[in-house]
C-alpha cells in the first residue's frame, strides 16, 4: 500500500511539472517620458515566487503555469501598478504598461546601479541617496522648461547666472576662470582665445541626457576649480528603434521691426561656414575678397533636426545601442543704444550711438555608440561635431575725442566661426565583485576664425555735406584675420574597490584610486592690414553703403592708399602648452548607518608655457607648479527624508593662454591685453548644505557656502584714453560668502492613470564678495604702474542676488494627448565688469530679469507642437562707469522677444 501510495504522488508530481505552461510578455514605459521604453523596472508575479526585470528596451517575459495572477510593476521612484491576468495553456499574454512618478514618495527606496538619467524624480532619488553633493538637470526638466541649450540649462539652476552679452557662466558670482567643462567626465577645450571654458550656447539639449553642476570639490574632478564643474552626459539611447523630425522658426522682435532694412556684411553662407582668409600678396595689391557692400537680409530663422536610435542584441549578453543626432539652427539679432567710454570726470572720449545687425547659426551632430560586452564588461564611442558661427554688422555714430569737431561713423563687420570635433572611448569593467575599473580617452580638436574682419573710420565734413575717411591713426581703417587651433588629448583611469560586505545591492564604501592627464597645446595667430589714405582721398566724399567704389584695385594702383602690416606679412602669434598629470585617492565610507564620508587628496603636476610674438615684442613665459588638494564631504541622514552634508576643499586657480600673452585685441570701445606677469590662485571652500525631500519630485534645500581666495585674479581698466582692460593679481587675498535656497513642490495633483498636476521650481542665492586692492603689489609684480581707484571691491562678474522661479502645469489626455505649459522667471543684481584705476570708477552691470513662457503639446503618440516666448518684458541692459557724480552709462541696449513656433513628428 505504501509503494503504491509512493507511486501515485510521484506520477502527480510529474504531470505537474510536465503541465504545459503560458507566457505573460510585455513592455513597460515610462509615462513621464513620453512612454518611452523604460528599461530594469521591476516585474514580480504577486504570491508567487517569481520577479524578473525588464531589458535595455522595457521588454520581460514570464513563463507561467496556468492560473489566475496579479502583476507589479515598480522602478526606483515610480508609483506601483498592478494588473490582473489569467493565463492558459500554450498561450501568450501580452501586458504592456505605462508607469510614472505620480505622487510616489522617497521613503524605503534603494538606489538601483541602473537609474534613468533623464528624469526629473529619479535625478533627485540619486541626489538624495549619493554622499557626493549633486545637482543635476535631466532632459525631462530641458523639455518641461523649452530649453535649447546648455548655457540656458545651467542659468536655471541655483546659484548660477549667465553674463549678458555673452556666454559666460558664473556660479556663486566667480565666472569663467574660476569654472570648468567636461563631456562624460572628459574635458573640452575652449572655442574662444579670451575663454577658458568652451561656450555652452553651442550644445543643443538634442544631445544631452543629464547635465550636472559640481559646486562641491572632489577628487575627481580638476583641481583648477572655484566656482563649479559643468559635465554633460550625452544621450544614451536605449529601445527597439526611434526616428524623429522636428521643424521650427524663430523670429526677434528687433530684427522684424528692420525688416526690409536688415543687413549684413558680404563674405559668409547662410550655413555659418566659410572658405576664405588672407589673400594672395595683400601687400602689393587690393586683392580682398569680400565686397564692402552690406547684404540685405529677410530675419527669419529656424531650424531642422533628425534624432534616430536603435538596440541590437549581440550573442547571448552583448547589446548595442546606437544614438545620432543631426541638427541646424539659425537666428537673426537687433539692437541699438549707447556705447561709450568715459573720463574719471565723466567727460566723453568716445560716444556712439551703436547700432548692431546680428546673425547666428549652429550645425550639431553626434554619434554615440555603447556596447554591452556582458553584465562585467562596457565600452561606448562618443563622437561630437559643432559648427556655430556669428555675424555681426555694427555701426557706431558719435563723438571720438581724436576728431574733434566732426560726427564719426565707425563701421565694423565681424564674422567668427568656431568649429569643434570631440571624439570620446570609454569602458567599464567589473574584475571581481569588489573590484571595478573605470576608464576614457578623449581627444578634442577646435578650430576658431575670425577671417577678414573690416573696420571703416569716416567723419562727417559739414562743407562737404557728406562723408569723408577718417584717419587719426593708421588702425582706424583695416581688415583683420585671426585663426586659433587648440589639440587636447586627456585620459581618465579609475580603480574601485569595494569595502566590506555588500547588504541590498551596496558596500559599506569604497576606495578609489586614479589619474587623470591632460595635455593642451594652441597657436593663435593674427594679421591686420592697415590702410594709409593719402590727401587725394582723404577729401573724397565717400558713400558708407559702397566703399567698393573708393577701396579697389583702382585706386591703389593709382596711389590713393597704401596697404601695410606691423611685421609685413609676418602674422602676430603666441602659442600655449599645458600639461597636466594628476594622481588621486579617494575614501568613501558609510561611518555610522546615518554618516557617510568621503576624504580624498589630489595632486597635481601643473606646466604652461605662453610664447608670443606681436607688435609688443617677443618672449616666452612659463610656470610649474606643484598643487597638493585635500578634500572631505560629510554627509548625515537626519531621517528618510532629510539630509546634512558639509564639504572643504583646498583648489586653486590657472591663468589662460591669452591672459598671459602680450597680445592687443581691439574693439571700437574696448581694447584687452594680456599680463605675462599673471599667475595662479589659491582657493579654499567649505559648504554647509540642509536637504528635505517631500516627495520624489519635492525639495526644499538650504546652503551656506565660502570661498576664501589668496592672490585673486581680476580684470581691471588701465590708465589709457579708452577702457583698455588687462588681468591683474590685484591683491593679497579675498573672499566670497552666501546662502542658497532652492525649493521644488507640486502646488496640487490630481491622482490618476493620467497625470494632472501644476508644479513650481524656485532657487534664489544672496552672496557677498569682497577683496582687498593693492595697487603696489601690482606696480611690483608687473608693469603696469597703476593706482586703482578703489581699496576694497568685490570680484568681478559677481551678483549679489541671483533668483529663478518657473511654474509648470502638465496634463495628460486619452490617446497619448498632452500639454505642459511653463513660465519662467530669471533676476541677477548688479555685477562688477572690471575695476577702475587712476580715479575711474568700476564698470558694473546693471541687474535684470527675464521672462519666458513655453508650450509644448503632443497631438497623438506621433506628432507634437511647441510654442515659446523669450525674454518678454525686453529689459534693458546697462553697462556704467561709477563716478562721484553719479553712474555714468557706457552700454545699453534691449534685445528685443524672440518668438518659435516648432513641429517635432515621431516615426
């Protein structure tokens, strides 16, 4: 009987097993993300002992025996969803599901090793969790607000502002030297000779997946830092396959207002690229290319874009993902005002009323490829081209103190084009379960000209009711070509390993090591042709419009004018060498279950070498230095939802190429040149930062930060009858201090399948900043023998008060209809533009905001239209010289709305 017994269970065990099975397939989305397939979310079978995770492409699949089932679905910072389902034999089950945010909070998450990098709740999920002090912007938040480019995603976020007029960035008031820029933790160089950081304007958001501020130094990171690190991490696609078109137009209300009066100068395509430069024997005849003729324009711009991805499994664990992005953008600028330089005593020595036509373009394309080896084992190719290119038609009608008694018209065409090649190899690869290894190469080309920029002088005869050339100096009339190429190769390497015993997927901390190198070299070179008018045609009334028919082969052949260069057809150059090697050591580790540490130290072997050859003169000039950086970041965890963190760090601060080369670049108004005497700063920085997160997309934080700076460098104005500006170590030391608020909250949510809810973002940073001015210490150290006017100031490019505020509301339809409407809100203070000397006052920035307002819609799953407004209230900037008598202005203008209306479709 028991054998028996024994033999019934065992064939009932074996039906069992041999009972056919069913299979539960599907793909889960994302919902905030345009339902974009939303990779390692979390599928578990409730009751049942069974969970898998979806693929890269949102994809699982579950073989089930038959029965009645309720599926989870969950993914770091999303709300649950559940779905019932009843499965058969030999049937397939498809359940595909769209998961979101919603009103989800952060209490009981750990971070997963995979994390949505694009998504606002996960963004601030791995803010929360991370000991290192983040701030990041994902490509949910650049689409919610109608953010084009890098430079108007970073002004959004707290503490940072960007400079009118231009594309620099600063953060907490220091401004380009002071910060840096990397592509995937790699550097990139500058497209400007006068910059050290590469313009973020030229990055199209198309390309970015999250960008993030480091405003709190670690080892990682390069010790030349102050202010802030800027990396953009390029997208990464991953899903079955995506291709979409998007079409717009952009309009200035400025510019449409000079419709059919809106010109340019002659030369360069409507694409922003040109194939011209120095003629053939300038010298001995008029062989320039470009007519001096303006070009009419019709000032409507746009743009075109072409975003495609795909997945591919290879083998059994391999996948490959490919992205590439292809777009072009164009826009058309006006503006008028004042534009002059002023005496101690507020007297004019050049006074202008300018006029500027302006015209923009930018030619992005990106290729990224990341394969998947295995689980272990990652290496990813990034490649990045940028063409942008400026005109810029300006027209200057006044008084210049050299003609005195005649009205001058100074016209000035410039034409720059900047091209950069960025090409990236980076691995990951996991040699044990403790040990990682983190690697990337990078090398980086750009290239910026400035071919044939022309400048005409011409004074306004009264007897001869018209115009006439003018000619106080040989310069007031010429063509100028420039040219910089800068190489950089740099190298990442990092090992990781794991300490202690891994509870919930994480360490107790980890030890890295690494080194990073980075080696930079750049010629610059520049040649002027000047022209000399003889009394033939200094008297001859000439049309400014038609120059062609004064300035020509003609006339020099007849001996009218004369061609000449300060070293014949030598150009001016300097060239730059820098090299860095850097070791580092890190120590991350979780002290207690609530504080968590991260000591680091970094050294730095630091070598630049500036050599020059100009109308100054010619040397060589180097330094080496030898920079030792310790760093500590302590974070505690008051409870779920409330961090503590502090950070200190030693950092310091490099002079730039063409800070430290004798070399003069002229302006109408403004001339720079560089101090070969300059030399670095020291920084010290300590933060003090309060963290409450509400909810998975709330926030409420407070920071206290200071920077104490030995031996600070800044811009000033030297004694000089125009505001001709250098780079001085103007003082012992200075320092900078302030608080930040930035708070994150759904003003209300309406919970459902679809989302509803009306959101506001606000972050506002007061800051003070202040140096001691020592004018013989910079007699000492240099050669400029100058008295600034002022013992104490603050430094330059600093805000006072910085504040952003943007309100959003998102509602979601049936049938993949959507809408979000955001306005948003930017302030800076008044900000100091260089230091005056021998009793000038300071020039300082006149604070200012602006308002925008994006609309962005999608019709069906396809087809989507978006609508913005920029900068509507049309402020006017001003620029003044501060005197006892009063501020005194040097530059204003308004820069008019600017208007798009786009088309994105998805195929």
């Amino acid at each position: 009987m028991k054998f028996k017994l024994i033999v019934i269970t065992l064939l009932f065990t074996v039906l069992g097993f041999a009972q056919t099975k069913g299979t539960i397939k599907g793909v889960v989305t994302d919902k905030d993300l345009n339902n974009e397939p939303l990779p390692f979310a979390n599928v578990v079978v409730k009751g049942q002992n069974i969970a898998v995770n979806t693929d890269e492409n949102g994809s699982f699949s579950i073989a089930i025996v038959p029965g009645e089932y309720i599926l989870e679905f969950s993914f770091l910072g999303y709300e649950n969803a559940t779905e019932k389902v009843i499965v058969k034999e030999n049937e397939t089950i498809i359940v595909n599901k769209s998961i979101g945010s919603g009103s989800y909070t952060l209490q009981d998450v750990i971070v997963q090793k995979a994390t949505n990098r694009e998504k606002e709740s996960a963004l601030l999920l791995d803010q929360k969790k991370a000991v290192e002090v983040k701030q990041e912007i994902g490509a949910q938040e650049l689409s919610r607000k109608g953010v084009g480019d890098v430079a108007s995603a970073v002004a959004k976020t707290t503490g940072v502002s960007k400079q009118e007029g231009s594309n620099n960035v600063y953060v907490r008031g220091l401004g380009d030297r002071y910060n840096s820029t990397s592509i995937n933790g790699l550097p990139v160089p500058s497209n400007d000779p006068e910059k050290k950081n590469i313009a973020l304007d030229l990055f199209s958001t198309d390309i970015v997946e999250s960008i993030s501020i480091d405003k709190v130094y670690t080892s990682r990171i390069s010790g030349d830092f102050a202010g802030g690190n800027v990396n953009i991490s390029s997208k990464n696609y991953k899903g079955n396959g995506m291709l979409e078109i998007s079409l717009g137009s952009t309009i200035n209300t400025n510019a449409i207002e000079k419709n059919g009066e809106f010109y340019l100068q002659d030369g360069p395509n409507q694409f922003g690229y040109s194939s011209y430069g120095v003629p053939n024997n300038p010298l001995s005849g008029y062989n320039f290319q470009n007519s001096l003729v303006p070009v009419k324009e019709s000032p409507f711009g746009g743009n075109i874009g072409i975003k495609a991805g795909k997945s591919f499994d290879i083998g059994k664990e391999g996948k490959l993902n490919l992205f590439a992005n292809a777009g072009f953008n164009n826009g058309y600028e006006y503006r008028e005002g004042i534009n002059q330089s002023v005496s101690a005593q507020a007297a004019e020595l050049k006074s202008f009323e300018q006029e500027r036509f302006a015209y923009k373009t930018n030619s992005t394309g990106m290729f990224n490829a990341n394969y998947k080896i295995n689980s272990k084992n990652k290496i990813s190719y990034n490649f990045l081209f940028v063409n942008s290119s400026e005109q810029l038609k300006d027209s200057y009608f006044g008084y210049n103190r050299d003609f005195e008694g005649f009205d001058i018209l100074v016209q000035r065409g410039t034409y720059i084009e900047n091209t950069l090649f960025v090409n990236q190899l980076l691995g990951n690869h996991e040699l044990t379960k403790k040990i990682d290894f983190d690697w990337g190469l990078s090398y980086n080309k750009i290239k910026g000209d400035m071919p044939d920029r022309t400048q005409n002088t011409l004074k306004f005869e009264e007897d001869l009711n018209g115009f006439t050339f003018g000619q106080n100096t040989i310069t007031d009339n010429h063509r100028y070509y420039q040219n910089l190429t800068e190489d950089e190769i740099a190298a990442n390497l990092a090992l990781n390993y794991a300490l202690g015993d891994k509870e919930n997927g994480e360490a107790k901390g980890k030890i890295t090591l690494g080194y990073n190198g980075r080696f930079k070299n750049r010629d610059f070179e520049a040649i002027q042709f000047n022209f000399r008018f003889f009394d033939g045609l200094l008297n001859t009334v000439v049309n400014p419009d038609n120059l062609d028919t004064v300035l020509n082969q003609e006339n020099y052949s007849n001996g009218l004018f004369n061609i000449e260069a300060f070293g014949g057809l030598r150009p001016q150059t300097y060239t730059g060498e820098q090299n860095i090697h850097a070791s580092f050591a890190s120590l991350e580790y979780k002290l207690t279950e609530k504080l968590s540490s991260i000591v680091g130290l970094r050294f730095e072997r630091v070598e630049q070498t500036v050599s020059w050859r100009t109308q100054l003169g010619a040397d060589t000039n180097s330094f080496n230095r030898n920079e030792f950086l310790p760093n500590l970041i302590l974070k505690y965890e008051v409870n779920e939802k409330q961090n503590l963190r502090f950070g200190a760090s030693k950092t310091y601060t490099l002079p730039q190429f063409k800070e430290r080369a004798l070399f003069i670049y002229e302006d109408v108004t403004e001339v720079k040149v560089g101090n070969p005497n300059l030399y670095p700063s020291q920084n010290y920085n300590a933060d003090l930062k309060w963290e409450y997160f509400l909810k998975n997309d709330e926030l409420i934080s407070v920071t206290a930060f200071g920077k104490y700076i030995i031996d600070p460098i800044n811009e000033i104005t030297l004694a000089s009858s125009t505001n001709d500006i250098s780079f001085i170590n103007t003082g012992d030391s200075g320092h900078a201090y302030g608080i930040e608020l930035e708070v994150r909250k759904n003003i209300f949510e309406i919970e459902g399948d679809l989302t509803n809810k009306l959101s506001a973002g606000f972050n506002a940073s007061y800051m003070k900043t202040d140096q001691e001015l020592d004018s013989e210490k910079v007699r000492n150290e240099t050669d400029y023998n100058i008295n600034l006017t002022n013992e104490r100031a603050g430094f330059t490019g600093a805000s006072d008060f910085l504040l952003n505020a943007d309100l959003s509301y998102t509602k979601d339809f049936q049938n993949n209809k959507s809408v979000t409407a955001t306005i948003i809100y930017a302030h800076y203070s008044d900000r100091l533009y260089a230091l005056g000397v021998e009793t000038k006052g300071n020039l300082v920035d006149k604070g200012m905001g602006s308002l925008d307002f994006v609309l962005k819609t999608k019709l069906n799953k396809n087809l989507g239209i978006n609508l913005n407004a920029r900068n509507i209230l049309n402020p006017t900037f001003k620029r003044v010289q501060e005197n006892a008598g009063g501020d005194v202005p040097v530059l204003t203008y308004k820069k008019g709305a600017f208007f798009g209306l786009g088309l994105e479709y998805k195929f």
